[in-house]
C-alpha cells in the first residue's frame, strides 16, 4: 500500500462535551497549518499556549499547542496537536479552519496506518492499538499493552528468523548435491525442526488465550436431555433465559447469552439435549447442538450424576475442543461439591439447584483463559493471528515429514518458505492491500 502524501485531520477525543477536546493534524502541511493558526512560533516538543485564529484574525479557541516534527511522532511525519476546550461546536469550529488550511478529514485508522506504514510499529502492534481502546477488562487491556510494545511481534520475528536461517541452510545443501545426503540426515536440520514446532506450539497456546481474553470465550452446554444444560444457562445468566422442565427434550432451539464473569467476557450457549429421537423438531435441534458444539472453544458436558456415565455421548464430541465434565444434582447424592484435574480434563461435581459448586466452576472458566492468573505472560491476539500460526505450524510438520520420508530437500525448502509467509502476515512483513484496509477501517476516527 503506497503511502499517500495528504496532511489530514480530526477530533481524537470522543463526541460530547468534555474539559479539553484534542484535534491531531499530521501530514507536511503541518507546520504551515500552525504558522497560519497560532499567534506564536513552535518549539518542537514544547507545550506552547496559544490562541487559535479565524482566517480573519478573530480567535476560535485557545489552547496548547504542541509540534511533533518527523520522524519522531506518532505517524512518523510532521504532527500538530491542539488542546482546546472539549465541546463539540467549538471543535468543530477549529477542525473546519483546519481544514480550509489543506489539510483533509482522517479515515479511521488513517493516523496508525501512516505509523504503520512509515515503520513506527508492525501490524501486530497497529491491531493492539484499537485492542487497548476497545478493552472491557483490566485483563485485557494489560495484555493489549504487551501486544502493543511488541512482546508478540518480538517473537513472532524471533520464529521467522529461525526459519530464514534454516530454510538458507536447506537451500544451500541443495546446492551441493554430493553432499545432500549428509546435511540433511545428520540430524541437525531434523532437531532443529521439531524445536520450531515446539517453539510455534507454545505461542500458539498463549496466543489462543490472548485471544480468549480479547473475544470471550464461547462455551458449549451439552448432554443427555435433563442433565441441567438449561438450568445452568439460567444460573450462569442470572435470570430465567431457558425454559426448565423435567420433561426431556425441552430445548430445541439454540440459545445464546452474553455473560460477565468478573469482567471476563463468556458466551454461553445452550443446546438440545443429545439422544437418538424420531422427532424431526428435536433431531434439528440435535444437528445445530453437534454445529455449535464444534465451533466451541469449551465443551462443559452437563451429566445427571445420579446416572452412569453417558459413554455414547462422549464419543460423538470432538478430541481437539477442552471438555469439562460437570456432575450435576450432587444433592440427590448428597455428595459435596468438587472439582477434580485430570489428563483427560477437569470433573466438576455440583447442584445447579442448590448452588453447591457454582463458585467452584465459575473459577475454573475464568482459569482455563488465565483469567485469574496474572496477565504477565499473556499478549493479545486476534482470530486472525492464530489461523496464521496454525498455517505455520502446518506447513513445518509438512516439512519435518518431507525430511523424514522422502528427504526431498526441495520440498523441505518449500514448506519453510511457506511457514515463514503464514508468519510473517502477523507482523505484516508480508501483507496484502485488503487485509489492511480490513484491519484499518475497523478503527476509530482520529486514531
Ligand atoms: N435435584 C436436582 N434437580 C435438578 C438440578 N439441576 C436441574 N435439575 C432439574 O432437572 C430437570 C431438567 O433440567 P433442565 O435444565 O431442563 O435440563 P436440560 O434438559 O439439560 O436443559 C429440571 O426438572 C430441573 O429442575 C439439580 O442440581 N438437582
Ligand atoms: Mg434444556
């Protein structure tokens, strides 16, 4: 994408009324913008209190006006900051003086596009920019704020510069035939790979919770009819969303709800309870459960404890999504509730009815995305970062496989190539036209 030449402009702090509203202007017109505005001269980086004039000398506003002469500013080009008073009309005002001085209205984004564009951050960085403003938590924002000083490009870089040296080594032992053979079978190329992978593994993981803080995590209920899917929705919920009924099959339809718990963004969905049926209302409903039940990041599978346990069910769920087993209606039992880890995943044991082990649960949702833990390890991150992780992740499996099968070093080459590309569309080293308008139009004015 070309740099455009254009000096623009526009109010940075939200609509309404405030005690200071901010105009930021960045483009070359900037200085001269400022010589025709202001009745004094700037010093670079100095907070100047001025008045801000009409073209017919009257004055707008008053203010502080501060210079930021590239390239050390924001953007990367000449920029001028006004502070006046925050009211819309006034702001207004001095944005249409601005204008009929050169400059033009900003597109969203447009200022950390030019930052992006002139080299100030990388693209991971410009996406936890609108992350950080667009935060709900404190989780979330502090993970912004790593994204944003560059904790995961940092080693999103480290990766592909891995790659780059091993795919140079690869190609070089192409080159000499002869000796193919030994390089690539010496086990170094082999050992190095699998530490790649390892290495993509575990990005990927705290990318995934990044993310999870970012989005929220969606959370499948699902069951045996009667197990309590619907009675949990509506303790989750804090209100009746679901009917409840002790008669089996009551849901068909999906529900959705968005819940807070302690600021962590959750959907909850309920769903049909899983059985063979001859109805054709439930057996739909049976097909959109098994739909959203793939889609979910979290399976709680909802079991009537005073029941065996529904193995039938088990095996028609997914192996990649993390189930969490819950035992309901402890009180009929009169067990006490729990929650037990083990490798296949954690057991909670609890009552929906009597809120025995509610507590319990809620903490190991907020755990699972790191919730509760501290966010010092966690950066955010978007959709579009893990599918690029996983892409990468793909093709060095490919490549480990191609060294261990047929050691077709070509094609070992090829796939670190390609490994690198997927990588490299997160910093944005490697980048399409599209996926930046994307990206940029989904921010706000001024930013
Ligand atoms: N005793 C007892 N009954 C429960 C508990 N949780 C739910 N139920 C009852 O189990 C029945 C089925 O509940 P529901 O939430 O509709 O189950 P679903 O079919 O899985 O959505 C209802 O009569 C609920 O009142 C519990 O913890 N203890
Ligand atoms: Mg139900």
């Amino acid at each position: 994408m070309l740099l455009n030449q254009d000096t623009i402009a526009a109010i940075a702090t939200p609509l309404g009324n405030g005690g200071v509203g901010i105009i930021r202007i960045s483009g070359n017109l900037a200085p001269e913008i400022a010589g025709q505005l202001l009745n004094k001269s700037l010093i670079p980086r100095y907070a100047l209190f001025s008045s801000f004039l009409d073209n017919d000398g009257s004055v707008i506003d008053s203010g502080i006006a501060l210079y930021f002469p590239s390239p050390a500013s924001y953007t990367g080009e000449d920029t001028l900051e006004l502070q006046g008073h925050g009211g819309s009309v006034i702001l207004d005002m001095l944005l249409r003086r601005v204008l009929s001085l050169g400059a033009r209205l900003a597109n969203p984004g447009e200022f950390t596009e030019r930052a992006f564009l002139n080299n100030k951050l990388d693209l991971a960085q410009a996406e936890a920019v609108a992350d950080l403003i667009e935060s709900s938590t404190e989780q979330s924002a502090r993970s912004a704020q790593k994204s944003m000083q560059g904790v995961f490009s940092e080693q999103i870089n480290k990766l592909v510069d891995e790659l780059t040296e091993l795919r140079v080594y690869v190609e070089a032992a192409i080159d000499f035939v002869d000796e193919e053979i030994d390089f690539l079978t010496d086990g170094m190329v082999e050992n190095r790979i699998v530490g790649l992978l390892e290495s993509i593994g575990q990005i990927r993981k705290t990318a995934q919770q990044g993310r999870l803080l970012r989005d929220g995590m969606t959370v499948v209920l699902a069951g045996k009819p009667n197990a309590g899917k619907s009675s949990l929705l509506n303790a989750l919920a804090g209100h009746e969303a679901a009917i409840v009924t002790d008669i089996a099959g009551t849901t068909r339809d999906i529900l959705r709800e968005r819940i807070q718990l302690d600021g962590m963004p959750l959907h909850v969905i309920d769903t049909a309870g899983l059985r063979e049926s001859d109805n054709a209302i439930e057996k739909e409903g049976i097909r959109r459960a098994h739909e959203e039940i793939r889609k979910a990041d979290k399976i709680l599978l909802l079991i009537d404890a005073s029941e065996p346990e529904p193995q039938d069910i088990l095996t028609t769920l997914p192996t990649d999504i993390d189930i969490t087993k819950i035992y309901n209606k402890i009180d009929l039992l009169g067990l006490s509730s729990s929650i037990q880890q083990t490798e296949q995943g954690a057991s909670c044991y609890l009552s929906i009815k009597t809120g025995a082990g509610l507590e319990l649960l809620k903490q190991h949702l907020k755990q699972s995305v790191g919730f509760n833990e501290s966010t010092d390890n966690i950066f955010i991150a978007r959709r579009r970062h893990i599918e690029a992780l996983r892409k990468g992740y793909e093709h060095v499996s490919s490549a480990l496989n191609q060294l261990q099968i047929s050691q077709a070093g070509e094609l070992v080459a090829e796939d670190l190539r390609q490994a690198q590309i997927s990588l490299a569309e997160i910093t944005g080293t490697i980048t399409s036209d599209d996926l930046l308008g994307k990206i940029f139009s989904s921010f706000c004015i001024g930013k």
